[in-house]
C-alpha cells in the first residue's frame, strides 16, 4: 500500500503544480499585456476562482481556471488517497475499516460542499 | 513583483525544509513569516498555509514511505473527529477579527515551542533495533477513546482557525493518554495532517480566502522544501536544530501577540 500512495501523490501532485506554475505564469503575461499590472503588483491580488466559474472564457483566458483548478487538485490529494484506502479495504473485505473510511469519506465530502 | 513571488517561494521552502526535518509542519512557520514579513491579512495567511500543509505532507510522501509505522485504522478512526473539528475551526475563523485569530495563534506558536521543547528533552535511545522496534511496537491497545476523540476535534479546530497541521497536540494525545508507541504516534499524525488540512482548505477556498499569486510560489516551495527536507532527514542533527528553532518560536509568538493586541 505504502509504494501505491507515494505513486498517487507524485501522480496528482506533478499535474497539480505544473497546472498551478502555468497558470500563474499566464496570470502575470496577461496582466501585463493588458496593462493591468495594478492589479497584480499588491499582494494578496486576486482570489482563486469558484468553482461554477472554472469555465467562465474571461478567468480561462487569463490563466486563474488553471491556476485555480490545480489548487483544487491539490487540495484533494488527502481525499483521493482516503478513497485509495476505502478502495482496498473494500477488496480486502476489511468491511469495519471500510465503514470507518467512508464516514471519513462523507466528512471530507461535507468540506467540499460547504466550500 | 516577481521577486515577491521568488521571495514566497523562498519562505515556502525553508518552511517545507524545517517541516519535513522537525515533524513540525511549515503553518507554523508559514503563519507567522506571511503576516509579519508580506504583511498578509491572517486570514489569507492562514489560507495559504493549510494549502502549504498539504503540500508539505505530499512533498514527503512522494519521496518517503508514507505511513510507515502508522496505524491507519487508528488514524482514520480518529481523523473523523479531527475533520468535522476542522469544518468547523475553518467555519469559525470567518466570524473572528485578524486580531483574535493573531492572538490565538501566538498560543499555538508558544505550545508548539513548548513541545519541541519536550522532544529536545527526550534523550535519543540507542540506535539498535530493538529501540526502533518499540518506538513501532503493535502490540498494544488504544485506550481513552472518547478523550482522544474529543482532543482530535480541538486540534482539528485550531488546524482550521490557524493553518496549522495540528500535530503538536495529535502525536501527545495518541502518545501520552491513547498508549500508543510514540512512532507509531509520529507516523499516524504526519499521515493525518494533510487530511485535516484539505477539510479547512475547502472552505477557506468557498469563502475566497485563498488567493493564487500567494498561495502558488509558496505551496511550490513547500513542496520541494519538503522533499528536500524528507531526503536530508537521515543527514541532520535534528536536535541541534530543534534548539535553535525554540528560540525562533518563542520570538514569533511575541510578535504576533503584539500584532494581535495593537492591531499593527
């Protein structure tokens, strides 16, 4: 199990960060092409983008979806590794773990949607 | 501006280096150095640093094996509790000043010392396998359930208000009052951070307290702070460093003490 979590993490974690890297990189390119640069030059600059407006043209264009979903990805590493653990468990016939994992599952689930 | 975002890159990776080599996780760290330093509001401060957090716990299990020596079902059992506590902190964190929440923190700061403290003290057991067999023993039976529970709630809720991992109060619970072997202990914490990190995450995420241009350079920096971290664990005098970091600790809790009661 150890090995297969370590390869789910460098699996999510490369894409997340070359998503997150790419995006913010075309966050400052588009600024400065439209001579918007007040708007990044003051940190905290501008807040990730929600997730119903991921697919807005304005937000894909200038480099947040990306940004923005990479973060997403990120943030649901621990999660994806929670239902790695539920899958195995459950092919396992380890139905006690399992059921304690996928309460976990559903509380984790509860973050996402109050988020 | 690109040289702010090297400079959070910068603070990411000493944050993710530290973390990975002290079992401290960088919120600690990462707290106080964007609020004092880039002058962040917490509250995007905080945000911030839960994503470094899971960074951070990604960095190392990409290198390392993770979950070695950890208990998983103790974990998760307890990582219930410690989740719904972190919805809940994360939920809370909306309603307090940067004020209150600075001044909170400068306690975490102090108890983080504190327990860094502790392990200084702790005298390092000779190197021989039966020492390391019994810091991973599995012959024993977690006690005091509804204690650990309960205190897996509270560090859940101060991950969430504060950005921080929770570990300082996780390892001693399971340690001290669960009979839980301390490597044991060690390992199930370090597997169980990052999961109370993503609950706080996505909710700060949905309040729009996380913002990119911050959040991106030092989440990167974590991450390879971490696994750089992670690969000189074997090659550092921990303790030496622990002592030094005390220090650092103690002066970081008066100024965000300061911080919190001048609303400077």
């Amino acid at each position: 199990m150890a090995l297969t979590v370590r390869r789910l993490a460098r699996v999510v974690a490369v894409p997340a960060f070359a998503a997150m890297l790419g995006g913010l990189i075309l966050m400052l390119v588009t600024d400065l092409a439209l001579d918007e640069a007040a708007r990044m030059n003051a940190l905290p600059g501008p807040a990730a983008v929600s997730v119903v407006h991921l697919t807005h043209p304005a937000a894909i264009a200038s480099g947040q979806s990306a940004v923005s979903l990479g973060l997403l990805a990120l943030a649901a590493l621990p999660a994806m590794t929670v239902l790695f653990i539920l899958v195995r468990h459950l092919i396992s016939g380890r139905w006690v773990d399992a059921g304690v994992t996928a309460a976990l599952l559903a509380v984790l689930t509860l973050s996402v949607l109050i988020g | 501006m690109l040289w702010t975002l090297m400079a959070l890159a910068a603070v990411g990776f000493g944050a993710g280096v530290l973390g990975a080599l002290l079992g401290l996780g960088g919120g600690v760290l990462l707290v106080p150095a964007l609020t004092l330093i880039f002058k962040l509001p917490i509250r995007v401060a905080v945000g911030v640093s839960l994503i470094g957090v899971i960074a951070t716990s990604a960095g190392v299990s990409s290198v390392s094996r993770p979950g070695r020596g950890a208990d998983f079902g103790l974990a998760l059992r307890l990582e219930i509790a410690s989740t719904i506590g972190a919805i809940l902190g994360s939920l809370l964190a909306g309603y307090l000043s940067g004020q209150a929440l600075a001044i909170l923190f400068a306690g975490i700061v102090l108890a983080t010392a504190y327990y860094t403290y502790q392990k200084t003290r702790r005298k390092p057991g000779p190197a021989s396998d039966a020492a390391v067999e019994a810091l991973f023993r599995t012959d024993y039976q977690p006690v005091h359930w509804p204690t650990g529970l309960g205190m897996m709630s509270v560090a859940g809720a101060l991950s969430g208000l504060t950005g921080t991992g929770g570990g300082f109060i996780k390892v001693p619970v399971m340690y001290s009052i669960m009979n839980v072997p301390l490597g044991v202990a060690t390992a199930s914490s370090n597997f169980m951070v990052g999961i109370t990190a993503a609950a706080s995450a996505f909710v700060y995420y949905g309040r729009g307290d996380v913002y990119p241009l911050v959040a991106v350079p030092t989440a990167i920096g974590v991450f390879l702070g971490a696994i750089t971290g992670a690969r000189l664990a074997s090659h550092v005098r921990a303790d030496r460093l622990r002592i030094a970091l005390i220090g650092v600790l103690i002066l970081v809790a008066v100024q965000m003490l300061w911080k919190g009661i001048t609303g400077t």
